[in-house]
C-alpha cells in the first residue's frame, strides 16, 4: 500500500451524517504514517464528538469558532502553513458551497482560503442534493482551481435512497490521498544526493562541523521516491530516520562522503548536493584527547569540492547545488552556478531564525542558466516536492535539448 509517512493532514470534518466514518479515517490515516490535525465545522460537530477526535488523533481538536488561543499567534496561518494536504471528508453540500464561493466565515473554511497546498474534498451526501445543479456547479468551479475531488461513491444511504453521493470508505480516501504524493515524474531515474554536516576530527573526541540537520536533504530523498526515483543518499552524522525505500550510505568527514559520492556519480541521472560539507579539516588530527593548552593553533587543509569534482566527470550526472549564505544569496549563488558548471542551483538565506539550518521551515530561490524561481517560506517536506518538481522539469528540458542536439558531453 502507498504510505503517508511524515505527512501532515489537516482532516476537515463537515456536517454530514458520514462524519462516523472520520473516525476510522483518522485511524487509517495514521497507520498510514500521517500525522493528523482534525479541525470540525460546527455541522461536524453535531454527528461526532470531537473528543473521540482528539482520542484516534492524539491532538487536540481544533472547532469551529476561532480560539482565543491559538489565534494569538494566528494559529490558522499556520495550521495551514503546515499541511502537506488539507482533505475535507466528509464534504457537506453546504461546505462545498462555502468552500467556492470562497467564504470564510469560520475556522475550516478560514484555513481552505489560507493554504496554499493541495486542498482535496470527499463528498458526502443524498443523492438528490449531490444532483442538484447547484452542488455540480460548486464541485465544477472547485476542479478548476486545482481541487482534488475523491469519489462520491454510489449504493444505499443512510435516508434509506440509493444513488451516487455516498462518501468513499475510509481505505479508498487514504489510498486517493497517498496517490496525490506520487507524482511518477523521476520514474527509473537514479537520483543521488547528499546531506547533512560533515564531522572533522581535532582529536579523539573533538571535531570541527556546522548547523546543518540534514532535514532538507532527508526531505528530498523522500520527495524524489514519491516522484519514482531510486535515490541513495549519502548522509553526514544526523539524528534523522532512513526515509522508506532509500538506500543510506552513512560517512562522517568530507573525504569519505566525496568518495561516497564520486564512487557512484557516473550511474546516476541526476546529482541534488544538500550536505553541508565543512570547507577545511584539521592538517593533522592530534592524537588521543588533546589536553588543555593557554593557546592552541590549529593549522587547517581545505577538503575536497565534491561538487567541482562531479561536475568534472565525463559522464556526470544533472547537477544541482545548494547554496547557503548570509548576505548577497542570488550574487554568490549565480556565480557559484557558473564556477562549478552546475545545473541549477538553490539558494537558501541562513543565519535567521526561522527558516534553514535547524528549521523545520526554509524559503528557497532556485536558479539555472537563464530562469529562477523563488519557493515561498513554507515546511520542508513541501518545499521538497516542490523543488523535486522542479528539478525534473529541467532536467526533463536539458534531455530533449541534448536529443535535439545529439549527445552532449557529460549528459
Ligand atoms: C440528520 C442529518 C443528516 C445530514 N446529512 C448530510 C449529509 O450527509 N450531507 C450533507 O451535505 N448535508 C447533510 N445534512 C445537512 C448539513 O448538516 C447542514 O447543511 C449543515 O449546515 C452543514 O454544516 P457545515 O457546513 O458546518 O458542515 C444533514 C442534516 C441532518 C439533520
């Protein structure tokens, strides 16, 4: 079965006599490896408790009226902000409506306008409401703003009718909500990509490295799956689990994870570098623990460039680098794009405290000869499969150009 793990679902819960079926949605959901934020409309409410909710979910539920709480700190920005997917199941008529005409007048229906990722729906209701042109008109306005629509199914109802307009069983919604992740745009392509600090050793016990998590990494290794690559990824030291069916190549210092790489660049299609590899290692580690000193130098060697040395290779793959600076990013990425003859770049601002190194969050400005395209702060799992699209849309182009061309060196 197509997983859900580390998704996170804000599952929208609407007044329709199918909201029962929420609860074993919440349950499947979660075996499936999502995380769930349920949020009920006050319809919702009325058919089940959202204490059983909260218990299946193991989150508080979040009602309709908007709470004095959260919205402090503006709780349903970032109740949206945080969704990989916003699925509304069931679907009322009455929410449908809403949801077209854009209302907003309350939380569920708040958060819908306030996300900006995928937005599925699961309709439930008699089959005569489902037929009325009205509701057609709504679902037909929701398809063309990008709105995923799940089923409705067709049988018996809870009004003793038969017809279409019944939900889809909870295994079908969690199945349609994992297919929307698996994009099949990599599919047979090897993708390699590094991530992560390096680790290089002072002493026995010291060592010299930087701020990175390897979560941007991890997250695109995870992404590139989805999208139907073979990816192995060449991970610094991380407190971060293998994400499923990726193979793990685990090195600590910069010269290991150049020869990792290297060793395998020249079968892969396409190369993501993420790790965050130190620049210099000490020129001789001291031995043992080395014992406090007033003053101690250390003289430093610079590593190998793991990037200059792939893009080298008469076979290389399609490149794409990362770079993580402080100040002038579009300046030092662009020529950094150019200096070692990368394929696309991403630029990434550090140094502030809510997004890169660490973060849960990152906002990313990608550039390629000729193009850019700016990814808006936003949760690294999404960010992810948003530059994972990306990446296979130009390397898509760069192939039709090289079969137009004949066959070009290094592709
Ligand atoms: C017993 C009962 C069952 C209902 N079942 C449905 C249903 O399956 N689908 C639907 O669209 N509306 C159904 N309705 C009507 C909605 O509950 C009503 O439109 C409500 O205002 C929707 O609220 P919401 O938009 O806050 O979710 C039902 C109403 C009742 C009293």
């Amino acid at each position: 079965m197509k997983r859900l793990t580390n998704k996170r679902i804000l599952l929208g819960i609407t007044g329709s006599v199918a909201a029962y079926k929420g609860a074993d949605l919440v349950r499947r959901l979660r075996d499936a490896g999502a995380e769930v934020q349920v949020v009920m409309t006050r319809g919702g409410a009325e058919f089940i408790t959202p204490l059983t909710l909260q218990a299946l979910s193991g989150r508080p539920v979040f009602l309709h009226h908007l709470d004095t709480e959260t919205e402090a700190a503006m709780g349903h920005i970032s109740l949206a902000r945080r969704a990989d997917l916003v699925l509304i199941a069931p679907a009322s008529a009455d929410f449908l409506a809403r949801l077209a005409q854009g209302r907003a007048d309350d939380l569920l229906a708040t958060l819908c306008l306030a996300s900006a990722g995928p937005l599925a729906v699961a309709p439930a209701m008699n089959r005569q409401m489902w037929s009325q042109p009205a509701t057609q008109d709504n679902l037909q306005r929701l398809r063309q703003r990008g709105v995923h629509v799940f089923g409705p199914g067709s049988g018996g109802q809870a009004c003793g009718e038969t017809g279409p307009g019944r939900m889809l069983e909870p295994q079908e919604i969690v199945a349609l909500s994992a297919a929307l992740f698996d994009t099949g745009l990599l599919q047979g392509r090897r993708v390699l990509i590094d991530a992560g600090p390096t680790h290089e050793d002072i002493d026995a016990v010291r060592y010299l490295s930087n701020r990175s998590s390897g979560k941007m990494g991890f997250a695109l290794a995870e992404a590139a799956v989805e999208a139907g690559a073979a990816v192995t990824l060449v991970s610094g030291p991380v407190a971060l689990p293998t994400p499923e069916r990726v193979t793990r190549i685990d090195v600590r210092a910069a010269e290991q994870m150049h020869a990792a790489v290297l060793d395998r660049a020249q079968e892969q299609d396409i190369f993501i570098a993420a790790a965050a590899v130190s620049d210099y290692r000490a020129a001789q580690p001291l031995p043992g623990k080395a014992k406090k000193q007033a003053r101690l130098t250390l003289e430093l060697v610079r590593n190998p460039d793991i990037l200059r040395d792939v893009t080298a290779l008469p076979r290389h793959p399609f490149t794409v680098g990362f770079a993580a600076e402080t100040e002038n990013v579009e300046d030092y990425a662009r020529a950094k794009l150019r200096d070692k003859a990368l394929d696309m770049i991403v630029a990434n601002e550090v140094g502030r405290g809510d997004r890169g190194f660490e973060s849960d969050d990152n906002e990313l400005l990608v550039l390629w000869e000729g193009g850019r395209k700016r990814l808006p702060l936003g949760p690294k799992g999404r960010l992810a499969r948003e530059l994972i699209t990306l990446i296979a849309e130009r390397y898509g182009a760069e192939e039709d150009t090289a079969q137009d061309t004949g066959p070009a060196a290094g592709q």
